[in-house]
C-alpha cells in the first residue's frame, strides 16, 4: 500500500471514529505511577471499567505496597469489572515489584524531568507492555505515541492498516506521522474505544458495520462465527447405536435373501413340527359334512314329561329277605358272634 492511500485511510478512518465515539480527556491530577497503573488497567478494556477499578484498588487496600505483596486471586476479586482481571493483575503486580526493586519506594515524579527515550526503555525494563509504554509517554511524559493493544491491532489488520509483522511489533507505520500530536490524545481514545467495542463482540453489528464503513474490503476479513460441534458420543452409546444398526428389523430383508412373503412364511411355520419330530407334516383334518335330522334326532321337548314314583331300593339282599322272613340279618349276626367270643373262661 502506497504511503498516501495510508494516510488517506487513516484520516478517513479518525472521520469514521469521530462520528460515533467521544474523545476521553486525560486526567492531569494524576501522578506518573498512577497514570502506569491506569494503563496496566486500561489494556484490552474499556475506559469506565479501567475507571472503576483503579478507584476499587485505592479505597480497598492501604497502599502500593500493600497491593504489590496480595495475591493475584484476591486482585481479581476486587477488579471483576475488567473483562481480562487476572492478566491486569498480572501486570500490576509485575511493574510495582521491579519498580520496588529499583527504587524501595513508589515515587516515579523525578521521571517527568529525564530524557524520553531513557525513561520508554527504562519502563521497558519494568516489564511493561508496548500499550503501557506509550500511554504513558502520551499521559504522563507529554510525548506523542499512540497506544495499540491485541484487540485495537486485530482492528487494524481487518482495515488492511495492518500486517502481522506489524501486529508481532506492535506498531503501525505511519500513524503519529499521519496524526498530529495536537489531535494524537483525541484520535488515541477513539482507536482504542473501537478496539475495546471489538474485544467484548467481535460479531456486533454495530462494529461489524464500522469496519466495513471505514474500508469496505473488510467484510471479507470479518471472523466467522464456528459451526457448532456435534455431540460427542461415548463408548456405550456408540456401541449401542451400532447395534441397532447392524440389527436387522422385524419383517426387513436380510442381506442377501430375498425378502419372505406372508403366505411363504406361513408354510415354514406349518412345517417347523415336522422337522423337530422327524414325522411328515399331515394336513389339517376336514370337518366331516353335516348329516340330516332324523326323527329320532328330535328334542325330548317335544314328548310329554310323565312323572314316576320314587322306589326305595334296598341295601342289601341278606337285609330284604331278613325283613321279609322276621329273622335277623347278616349284620345282627356278626353281632352275636363277637359276643359269644368274649365269654368269660370257666
């Protein structure tokens, strides 16, 4: 890209952001460790989040000091409004402990007076990012460096302001030449409000419609939303599925044989007890045809029912001829012989 289209870009690109963000002014009051504090904060956030967590940090613990020996966890808790707290943290506590290492003390003023040069890379030296170092410069040392974080760079790169050998480095060539340094405070707070909008929702419609406003070959540079995954089955499932595959259904054909007609399926289960008994198979016995009614068929409701006398009919012969005849019976017999067997001996 040639070096006019770029400053033509990034002019209309400081037109695009004018019209739907506000410049953020810098805070003067605030001292140097402040103001490399704030910017440990602001990084990959927004400007009312940074805010609220500086504020959060000062009320909740003593000092500096205090904050630089708690624990990463504990930072976190206090600063839940930033959307990367534990990488905030991080940096905190990474810049307060060498600037304690180096000076035993938290009073960074006398810097506002060295040359700039030395003061960028001695900030470099405390382990400060490229986006600290120059917010700083800008802030506090009234230098004209504008900051890029990770999402404020993706953003230049979807506009083509951008290679990822730039990205890699950090900077963007050309930008404080094609931005004033009466307009770099003003232009540096609308790049990074688009770059903080894009961090929280890349898929906004509202930025989705801001990049392609500011360059409309971005819409090919868009990221993509990801088809979502299908469930992951586990073992038993995948077994079971495949079973069910592999298990023919009732009444389907198998394979290689033809499918069996009802009638066909019939006759094999008519046949199933001939193979098991080794007997041949009889066919069902035909109902033997209905003969004609006789007369002698007719119903005994047709006669006249004629009632008889009951007749008692007597136990035994032996009983009837003993009535008869006025003896006793065989029974009254056996009586007398087992009375004459019981006699007393004499």
């Amino acid at each position: 890209m040639a070096q006019a289209s770029r400053s033509a870009q990034i002019e209309k690109l400081h037109k695009v952001l004018r019209k739907h963000y506000k410049p953020v002014a810098i805070d003067q009051q605030r001292s140097v460790l402040e103001h490399l504090l704030f910017a440990c904060l602001l990084e990959d956030a927004a400007y009312e989040a940074a805010e609220t967590a500086l504020a959060a940090l000062v009320h909740t613990f003593f000092d500096w000091n205090e904050v630089r020996v708690t624990s990463v966890s504990e930072l976190c808790e206090v600063m839940a409004m930033l959307p990367d707290a534990r990488g905030a943290a991080h940096r905190i506590k990474r810049v307060l402990q060498a600037i304690f290492e180096k000076t035993y003390c938290f009073d960074l003023e006398d810097r506002r007076k060295k040359n700039l040069g030395e003061t960028q890379k001695w900030l470099r030296d405390l382990g400060a990012t490229p986006f600290v170092v120059a917010y700083v410069t800008q802030a506090a040392l009234g230098g004209h460096s504008i900051g890029l974080d990770g999402s404020t760079m993706r953003v230049m790169q979807i506009i083509d302001l951008a290679s990822e050998k730039d990205a890699a480095e950090h900077s963007v060539p050309g930008l404080e030449r094609a931005i004033p340094k009466s307009k770099g405070v003003e232009f540096a707070s609308l790049l990074h409000q688009l770059g903080a909008d894009f961090a929280a929702n890349p898929f906004a419609p509202r930025v989705r419609d801001m990049l392609v406003e500011i360059n409309p070959a971005a819409a090919e540079r868009l990221p993509k939303r990801r088809a979502p995954k299908p469930p992951v089955e586990t073992a038993p499932q995948a077994a079971a599925g495949k079973q069910a595959a592999e298990k023919p259904r009732k009444g389907a054909p198998t394979e290689g044989k033809p499918a069996k007609t009802e009638p066909k399926a019939a006759a094999e289960r008519a046949e199933r007890p001939a193979a098991k008994t080794g007997r041949p198979a009889q066919p069902p016995k035909a109902e033997p045809p209905a003969r004609p009614r006789s007369k002698a068929d007719k119903p005994a409701a047709d006669k006249p029912a004629v009632d008889k006398p009951a007749v008692d009919k007597p136990r035994s012969a032996g009983g009837k001829k003993a009535k008869a005849a006025g003896k006793p019976g065989a029974g009254e017999k056996r009586k007398k012989a087992v009375v004459i067997t019981k006699r007393k001996p004499r």
